[in-house]
C-alpha cells in the first residue's frame, strides 16, 4: 500500500535570514576547530525538529525559476512536444522549507508529489530528529523516488569557509553484505510499484526507451533496476543559485560548482563493462566498480556545458573526478575516491568537509574505507586550470572577465531555443551548500547526520602591499597585457588578466609607494590564470630597492613548473619589488606571464 498524507495549510513557514558578522562568530560556543578555521555556525539537533509539523504548499510554477530544466522546462517541451505538458500536469508538486538553528541559519527543504492531485501526498518524505550514540542526529526519511530531502543555509554562504558535517547513517543503495538486494528492497528501492524518472527522462534521442513522453509512467527508464537504475546520495555539493530545493536530476547536473555524492548502480546499469573505477587510497591502484559494494564516494568538480547538445539531448556540465591515485588532479573519467562501509555505521561515522579559499575549492572526506582503512581525503582544485574552470566559481563579478560565457541553444523536433550569457562578465553566483537527496524523480531511502558546522578564517588575510599599486615593466605584448594587470587583485580574469611581456631583459616591478617591511612575495603564473602550465615562469630572480635604483636579489627561483610559488624571504626594508625574468617558459614560448604579484609583510 501507497501512504498518504493529507495537506493541512496554504502558506509557506518564514524564513530567517543570517549574516556573517563578528558578532555572530562569537555567539557561537566555542569548539574544537580545524586549524585557521573559527566557528561560525553549528547545528547538532540537541533541539527537537520535525518536518512533518510544517505545511506542505502547492507549486503551481506561477513563479518561474529556471525555465530551462525545472519543472515547467521549456528545453521538455522542445524535446517531447505538448505530450511532456501532459505528464507533467498529471500530478500535483508540493513544497516546505523550514528554517532552524541560531539565527535560522539553516534550512530544511523538502519536496513531495500528489500522483494524482487528489489534495493527498502518497509517501511524503520527512526530516526529525532522534538520539543516537549518545548524540543526537537529523533523519532524513525519502521513502518514495519522487520526493526530496536536503539541508541548505538560509542565506548565501560566506566567500571563504570551510562547511563540515557528520554522516551517521546511510541507507540510499549500495550491497549490504555483499547483495543489493537486503531488507525487502532492490538497492535502497521498495518493491512497490514503479519507480521511474517520469517525466524528466534522459531525452527523447537517448537509446534504451521509446522516447514517447505519452507513455504511461511505469513505461518510462525504471531507476530501481535497468540500464538506467541506480541510488545515490548528495553527500555535500555547492550549487551557483539562491534558496536550493529538490528538483528533478538533470537540472541539477547544470547548476552545480563542486561536489561529494554516491553513485550506487545496478548492476544491469553496470553490464558487461566496468561501471567505472574506484581508488584504493591505501595503496593508491585503481579497481574495478563492479568488484566495490557500490557505496562509492566521487569527489569531483563540474566543467563547461555542452552548450549545444543537439536533438534530443539535455543540457549539462562536463565532469571532473579527483582521487589520490591521480594524484588528486581532475580527470574527465568517472573514478570514486573511496568506497563506504553502511555496515559499520553508526558506531563509526564519515565527515564530509569543502572549503573556499582564495585560490579554489577543497573537498575532503574522512572515515574508515573499505580497502583502505582509515584515511582523510583532501583535493584540492584551483579555480581555473589550464584554461578549464569550475563552473560559475565566481561568487563575486571582481573574480571573472566573462572569458567562459556561451549561448545554451537547443534545436529539437518539437522546438528550438536559446538561451545567452550563461556566464558574462559582471556575472556572479554566490556559494550555497546543499546536503541530502536532492531529486525529484530518483533516490530513495534514509539518512542521518548531525555536527553541521560553517567555519570562517580565523584572521583577516594579511594586506598585499602591491595591490593596486604603480607597476612598470620592460614592455608588453599588447595594450590589455599591461604591468597593472600583475597588481589588480585578480588573476581569472581571463588571457589578459596578466602581464606580458617579449623580447631580451622581461622584468616587472611595483611601487609600493613607501619603504615598507616585505617578507614574503607570492607570484602567480600562467597556469594560475587557466593557460598551459608549461609556460610557468621557469628561472628568475626577485630583487627589492629603496630607491628603484640599487636593487638587492633576496630569491633566485630556478625551473619553477608551479601555477604559484610563494617566496619566503628574511624581512626587509624595500619601495620597490622587481621580478626579473631569465628563462620565461619550460618550453619553446618565449613570452613571459605573470597574473598576479602579490607583496607581504610576513
């Protein structure tokens, strides 16, 4: 038997807004940190909470939200024709948000669907609270594939932070003993019914189904088993766009930046082929996916879109997958970092970390992995590399020069469409994290979680005394390559965010406009602004002065292959900072590039 849930109330609960203010960081009590980290916000469900308390609300999609590929998508209808109109209003959405913590910093977000708009829910999902091992942890229950679950803040996180929690329990698929099948269900799926992705199927051109959005719904790609089955869970993700909620799978492969998730395939899923590949942190050899007990951690990125991906295609961002056995590079092949153990939870747990610097994003995770035992996982990616970046990284338009942006344009059977600047210059896509599951028409099981933290720097970033700051060069290969790009705080912006410079005798040198105390100088090359990495500044010395005519060398860096390198120098009095360039690339190149150079006093 299906459950059903009556609907009680009309209105959405209010939502609390937080800031990242001083006194909000020492409102917290204090607690263990990680080091440069102090807290900002936590949230340990010692504070009784329970989802099914609050209204269920009807989206009726008056308020559009992202018409490409939300619920009212306009790139469906181009694809399926007027017969996808038709599946989608064949059902009711409703939705609750519902704001705890200090401030209200957090928020549920919750997601269900009325099958036949009757006014009653059929197996709504929930998030209570419960005590366990001596704590007490948040319990995600998704019992049906069509609802949705997740923690997300309330307000727009902060542009540098480190978010972190801990997974108690994990029940979203994946072999328990060695068998997906366990506790009456097929990998994390009741038996009950169907479970498919109607009606956001994987697009009308993709094999493996009619493509016929007037087909019944249990006529659509099955997700409990099949080519298309699978289970997973959004272990934490940062997504680019305000007040996150469940939404169906595919608009959520474009609107995310970084993320940690499950990906537990059925084996039909898997066939003949390998499913992919799994790291063995212990000893860093790859092996197959289909050997693992499919509770696979990825630790991955996203790319560009493919911004024209032709008939009955759906839109969506390449794939970058980092794990120790690549050295924690990101490749373009579907690799998990580590494999769970559920059995041994809640007596052992897993922390999930990600962290925004300056330079890009850090994931972490941390427990006792099958294989290979106990490890802490930790990538990290800068923002752009070799001209590939994480997708809408910038949470400020001071980040990027619009160097990535494109037209999305789809040309269907049933329509065509375009949408422009995707990604313009002056753009910006503030962080928010998202925890849970997050679709709408796949996953299904239960979860339990709790220490939600969001760190902030301990310190103010020390001052860079050559930002902005007259800067003078040798030359420069062209009038946007000027010297003051070196000193402008940025380096993402772009080609010509950069100095450069051809010919004999290249240098670089900055005012700081008085004798100030430098003891550290940061430069950041040409990989650092997304070009080969190749072209490095390879051998050069840093020389300091007083008076911009006798010059002191207090560093001689010689075949440098680093993006930045970070010069540690005894302090000294010094106006002026040069960089004299004696072997510019580790190439034929004969140019020399500096995005940034950057001054300290320590």
């Amino acid at each position: 038997m299906i459950r059903k849930r009556r609907l009680f109330a009309t209105g959405l609960t209010a939502g609390v807004l937080f800031a990242a203010t001083a006194s909000a960081v020492t409102a917290v009590p204090a607690a263990a940190a990680p080091p440069g980290w102090q807290l900002l916000y936590t949230e340990n469900f010692t504070t009784p909470f329970n989802s099914n308390n609050s209204p269920w609300v009807r989206d009726t999609y008056a308020t559009g939200f992202d018409n490409i590929t939300d619920d009212p998508g306009v790139w469906y209808h181009n694809d399926y024709g007027s017969a996808w109109d038709t599946a989608l209003n064949s059902f009711a959405t409703y939705r609750k948000d519902i704001t705890l913590g200090q401030n209200g910093w957090l928020t549920a977000s919750l997601s269900a669907r009325d099958f036949n708009s009757d006014g009653v829910i059929e197996s709504p999902p929930s998030i209570t609270t419960q005590a366990q091992g001596g704590g007490n942890v948040a319990v995600l229950n998704v019992p049906e594939s069509t609802g949705g679950a997740i923690f997300r803040p309330t307000n727009r996180l902060p542009d540098r932070y480190r978010i972190e929690y801990k997974l108690k329990t994990l029940d979203f698929g994946g072999k328990r003993n060695g068998t997906i099948n366990y506790g009456g269900r097929v990998n994390g799926y009741s038996t009950t019914g169907c479970k498919t992705q109607h009606p956001w199927g994987e697009g009308q051109g993709t094999p493996g189904w009619s493509g016929d959005a007037s087909v019944p719904y249990c006529q659509w790609q099955s997700v409990r088993e099949g080519p298309y089955g699978y289970n997973g869970f959004h272990f934490l993700s940062i997504v680019d766009f305000a007040n996150p909620a469940p939404r169906n799978n595919h608009f959520w492969h474009y609107h995310r930046k970084v993320l940690m998730d499950s990906f537990s395939q059925h084996p039909d899923r898997v066939g003949t082929g390998t499913g992919g590949r799994v790291c063995n942190a212990a000893t860093n050899q790859y092996y197959n996916y289909r050997d693992s007990s499919f509770n696979t951690v990825n630790m991955w990125i996203s790319g560009m879109p493919n911004w024209n991906p032709g008939a009955g295609g759906l839109p969506g961002n390449s794939q970058w997958f980092m794990t120790s056995c690549s050295g924690g590079v990101a490749e373009q092949q579907l690799s998990s970092a580590a494999e769970l153990q559920p059995e041994l939870m809640p007596n052992q747990f897993y922390t999930f970390a990600i962290e925004r610097d300056a330079t890009g994003y850090t994931l972490e995770a941390s427990g006792n992995f099958a294989r290979a035992g106990q490890q802490t996982l930790r990538f990290h990616r800068p923002f752009v590399v070799n001209n590939a970046p994480i997708w809408h990284y910038n949470t400020t338009a001071a980040e990027y020069g619009g160097q990535f942006n494109g037209t999305l344009t789809q040309n269907d059977d049933h329509g065509s469409a375009s949408w422009p600047n995707q990604w313009p210059a002056g753009s910006q896509y503030p962080d928010y994290f998202v925890i849970g599951d997050l679709y709408t028409n796949v996953y299904e099981g239960s979860a339990s979680l709790t220490d939600i933290n969001l760190y902030v720097p301990t310190t103010t970033p020390p001052a860079n005394l050559a930002l902005n700051k007259p800067a003078t060069a040798s030359g420069q290969c062209a009038a946007n390559e000027a010297p003051a790009k070196a000193v402008n705080g940025s380096w993402t912006g772009g080609n010509t965010d950069k100095w450069c410079a051809l010919g004999s005798g290249k240098w670089i040198r900055v005012d700081l406009q008085s004798n100030q105390q430098v003891g550290r100088v940061v430069l950041r090359h040409s990989g650092a602004g997304g070009e080969k990495t190749a072209w490095n500044t390879r051998d050069f010395d840093i020389q300091v002065s007083t008076n911009g005519t006798t010059w002191t060398t207090v560093a001689s860096p010689r075949g440098n292959t680093a993006n930045v390198t970070t010069h540690t120098i005894t302090p000294v009095t010094a106006r002026y900072v040069r960089i004299n360039v004696i072997t510019p690339t580790s190439d034929t190149d004969t140019a020399a590039r500096i995005y940034e150079l950057e001054a300290y006093a320590s």
